[in-house]
C-alpha cells in the first residue's frame, strides 16, 4: 500500500529515475519495523484496527505518502479520512495538496484519471538512463535488473537507439560470456577464509548449472544473489565483485580483444596442465583454454593467479 509496504521500490524504479527529488524527500525520515511500531496512531494517514500506512511524520514523509496514495489508495471506507489526513498534514507542512487530492477528501471519490505516471518520451528515457549510470550502485541488484529492462523496453517502444552499456547489460537476457569467471571469483573468496570453505560446494553446483542447457537464467541469478548474502560475499559487490545479476546477464562480445600471441600459448599451457587445477576450477580452466582471450576480460585477482601460474611452470 505504502513506502514501506513496497520497500521505497516506487522511488527506485525507472519510472522516476530521472526524478530529482528536492531535499525534504532526500532527507526524510527512514524507519524500520520496530521503528514504526513505536510511532504513534497520530503519525499515520490510515489508520485502522488492523494496520496503519501513508506516515505523515515530516514533510518528506508527507510527501511521498501523497504519491503512494494516489497511485495505490487504500480501503474505499477509509478512503475519504485517509486524503483529508494528508491534506491536513501537506498544509502542516507547507506543502501544497494536488486538486485531486483535495477531491478525494471532499467528496470520497477518486477521480478517474489521476495523472501519476512520469510521462515516457525519448528525452525521459535518455535523463533516466544517465541517472542509472550515475546512481546504480546505490540500487539493490534485483533493482538495477528491474529498471534497466523497464528502461530498455521503453527505449525500443520509443525507437531510442543509445544506452549506456550498463543498462544494456544488467537488461540483458543472454548469459554473461564470463559467468564461469564470475563464479570462480567468488570460490576464491570463499577458499581464503575457513568460516566460508563450506560454501566452495555450492559454487561448484552453481557452476554446473552455468554449463546446463535451458537453465533459467533469470532464477539463477536469484539464486545466486541469494547465495551471496547468505556467504557474506555481497560485501564486496561493485568493488571486487560483480553483483549476481552482472555475473549472470552480460553483453556477447562482438569480437575477441587482442592479445600477444606468446601470452595465448602460455595461457593455453598454463590452463591445460595439473600444476593450473590446484588454484583453479576444470570448468573455468576449460573455458580459458578454448579462449585464452577472456583473459583480458578476467578480475585483476584471476590474470594475477594465472599469471603467477604461466611464472610457476615456466620456471
């Protein structure tokens, strides 16, 4: 119904990304479930024997609950208390209540088009892709999934031809050509601390089912966001790891990147010897020898391995 009901997911979505909120929302108060237990009935909008929503404890509060109201209501009997209830604290706090609703609080209907929706031009559509680029590390992984596949079918519908690679990658829906770097990224991770090595197994479970045919891609990188939190490894996302849905959707490359010719034959010995699977998976050191080139696109932490490896046999 409101804010908290939907996790603030209204404000994250593409449709108000490009949004800039003025600072009284930026700042408004942020409660969790025991926080907004202890508020009293008086600091809700709604309020009846069951539940209370649309908080109305500053003018940041106020205002998003306005937006949430008039894009979900609320129980038609309460409908006509809970709009006067926002009118009266818009006024409280300097804000001025939209005709629409005012109406609702005079009369107890809504009127039937309420104009919520930020209007989708290709101008729209171009603002929010920015915004993505500039803010998407501050969205949920599933978020950033949600808003870019919104953005980019908006984008085609509206025949708008240029989108920040990101927002073309986290809407992809092809698999990450580097998954299999991705999952070995995090079995490295898992390796180096022994409260954590019990996890290394679930890797390997995802890492064959990165290599299934007809996996659904979409509830692996669900599952995989899952794992993550449940192993501590969404600590490192954006920094020293790519995030599930990264790790999972990703871009083909159009072409392989250059690379030394000496490097590819000491990439290809390296990955084809029992020296390279004492560090590294079969699966990823399969992949590396059919496509010595990923190793360009490979986390610093693997070329280091792999380097430090090519270094070992050579010797």
């Amino acid at each position: 119904m409101d804010q908290y009901d939907d996790g603030f997911g209204l404000l994250k979505s593409a449709q108000y990304a490009a949004v800039e909120w003025p600072e009284f929302v930026k700042e408004a108060a942020c409660f969790d479930e025991a926080g907004l237990a202890r508020l009293p009935n008086s600091a809700f909008a709604f309020v009846d024997a069951e539940k209370r929503a649309f908080p109305i404890v500053d003018k940041g509060n106020t205002a998003i609950s306005v937006m949430y109201f008039m894009r979900n209501g609320c129980a038609e009997n309460m409908l006509q208390k809970t709009a006067a209830r926002l009118v009266e604290a818009c006024r409280h706090f300097g804000l001025e209540p939209n005709d629409s609703l005012e109406k609702i609080a005079e009369d107890g209907v809504p009127p039937e088009d309420v104009p919520t929706d930020v209007e989708s031009t290709p101008e729209n559509v171009t603002r929010a892709a920015l915004f993505f680029e500039e803010k998407w590390a501050t969205f949920e992984p599933p978020t950033r999934r949600e808003i870019c596949q919104e953005l980019v079918k908006t984008a085609v519908d509206l025949g708008v031809e240029t989108l920040p690679e990101r927002v073309l990658s986290y809407a992809s829906d092809s698999w990450n050509p580097e998954v299999v770097q991705q999952l070995e990224a995090r079995r490295q991770f898992l390796r180096k601390n022994a409260a954590t090595r019990q996890f290394v197994a679930v890797i390997d479970q995802f890492e064959k089912m990165a290599m299934l045919p007809n996996v659904d891609a979409e509830k692996f990188a669900e599952e995989l966001y899952a794992f993550d939190k449940k192993a501590g490894l969404t600590r490192y996302y954006d920094t020293r790891l790519a995030d599930s849905y990264a790790a999972t959707f990703g871009l083909q490359e159009a072409s392989s990147p250059d690379i030394e010719p000496n490097l590819v034959e000491a990439i290809q010995k390296f990955a084809s010897c029992d020296y390279a699977r004492r560090f590294l998976s079969e699966p990823f050191l399969e992949k590396l020898a059919a496509d010595p080139t990923s190793f360009v696109r490979m986390p610093k932490l693997y070329q280091d391995v792999v380097l430090a490896g090519i270094g070992d046999i050579l010797e």
